[in-house]
C-alpha cells in the first residue's frame, strides 16, 4: 500500500500528503473527495491549511486507504489529537498515539509470536546457541537424530545428547522411535527480559565464527553511517517491516533447512 508505515508518521496531515499527493498519486485526491462525498478543494485545505476532517471522515478515510485495525486507530487517533483543544484531553490523546507507535514498534506485537520462557529453562537454555540450535534443527526430520546434529553443528555426539536430553526436560522436545521431535512453537524473549541481551550475544557470536568461513551463499554485512532523523526512522521501519514479512513466510515454510537471521540497528 505506501513504503513507509502510518505509524512513522506524527501528522495525520503528512499521511494525507503522502497518499493522496505526488506525480505518482495523479487523480487519488479526487477519488478520495469522492469516496467521502467532499470537494477536492476541502481535502487538499485540509493537507495545507488548518482546516481539519471530522472523526466520520477521518474512519472512513481509513476505509480508503485500505488501513488495518491498527493504523486505523493510529490515524484517527491522530485526528482526534490534532483537533482537540482541551489540554488534558489533549495530553491524554497524546500519550495513546504514543502507546500505538510503542506497540507498532514492538517486534513481539508485529510477528506475533508466542512467549513460551518459564523461569525454569530460562537460564539453561539461553547459556548459549546450542540448546536453540538443537531445539529448531529437531523440525528438519533428515536432523532429528544425534550423530546428524553433531556432525552438523560440528559438536560431539556426548554434547549433542545432554543438551537434547535438558530440552526434554524442558518440554521443548521429545524422544521417540529412536527420534528427536520438536515439541515447541516458536517464541520470542520479551525485551524486557534480561536474558534478551545474552541471546543476541550467543548468535552475533555465532555469526562472527561463521563470517570466517567464507561460505559463498551466507551474508555477512556490517555498515557505519551518518543520516537524517527522519531516514533513521525509515530504514528502522524497513528493517520493522522486513521482519514481519520474513515471519509470514517461515510460519508456514517447510522445515527443511535451519537457518539465524540476525537484523541489527543502533546509535553509535
């Protein structure tokens, strides 16, 4: 629908502009007049002046745009702190646009996963990449045996077989006919959780290991720059984004190849 997300956005106005103006938006403001039965000159004084859309015309508006739940509330939300005049309501209008992009920004939210972390398997199994490795490898049936999962984690067999034997434990796999079965749907540490930090230790770690061996079809990219506020905010919303996708097409890949994907965004 549009490159970047409502949510990026802090004026309704700038989310008009941006989809309803440009070279490459030639006739969507009329369609858009007439979608709520207004004139093309009352939306683009709207845009450019302070005139403002009413909550009806702002929700379907939102119709128009083909908005999900989410940037629905977003943008009316929007509307409603633009137009309001009452300090208090206006603060508290505030901190709920607030609370959505807190919420937009949340990986957690946007790929839905499950929070499958109890305080007993915590800290063994985020000690270090194995107990994971293992636990998502056990969905590949060709890696569902010990001599298989050592030989390709390059572990020995006796290792292999007591992190399996603690994932047991855990709930997270099961042993039978002479195979290792994962038992678990994905989940994802809530950043608040200390061990959030540990995890992305063990596999950046990983990956640099892996960076030395050149493996042709793997990639390794690490880059340094200077940029604007708002192009900060947009490859953050791209990486965002990227995620979310990348999550819709595991979720219903066939387990045949295990895999780490590691995205990684900072102020220097």
């Amino acid at each position: 629908m549009q490159t970047r997300a409502v949510q990026t956005y802090n004026s309704y106005k700038t989310i008009m502009n941006h989809l309803l103006l440009g070279d490459d938006k030639r006739g969507q403001l009329s369609r858009a007049a007439e979608y709520l039965k207004c004139q093309r000159s009352y939306l683009s004084r709207v845009i450019k002046d302070k005139h403002h859309l009413s909550p009806d015309q702002a929700y379907l508006l939102t119709k128009f745009f083909k908005f999900n739940n989410d940037e629905r509330d977003y943008f009316t939300t929007l509307v409603e702190f633009e137009r309001a005049g009452e300090p208090e309501y206006k603060n508290f209008l505030k901190q709920k646009v607030s609370d959505l992009k807190k919420k937009y920004d949340s990986i957690q939210e946007r790929t839905q996963r499950q929070v499958h972390v109890t305080d007993n398997l915590q800290l063994q199994y985020f000690s270090n990449w194995i107990p994971c490795a293992l636990q998502f490898l056990t969905m590949i049936p060709s890696y569902q045996n010990s001599a298989a999962l050592a030989e390709r984690l390059c572990l020995k067999k006796e290792v292999v077989v007591q992190y399996l034997e603690q994932l047991e434990k855990m709930d997270l796999v099961s042993f039978k006919n002479n195979k290792w079965i994962n038992k678990s749907d994905n989940f994802h540490i809530p950043k608040e959780s200390p061990l959030v930090v540990l995890h992305h230790q063990n596999w950046r770690s990983r990956a640099v290991l892996d960076a030395q061996q050149t493996t042709a079809d793997h990639v390794h990219f690490t880059g340094v720059y200077t940029l604007s506020f708002d192009d900060f905010q947009r490859i953050k919303d791209m990486l965002l984004t990227f995620i979310s996708d990348a999550n819709r097409i595991i979720g219903p890949s066939k387990c045949e190849e295990g895999i780490v994907l590691a995205c990684d965004l900072f102020r220097v």
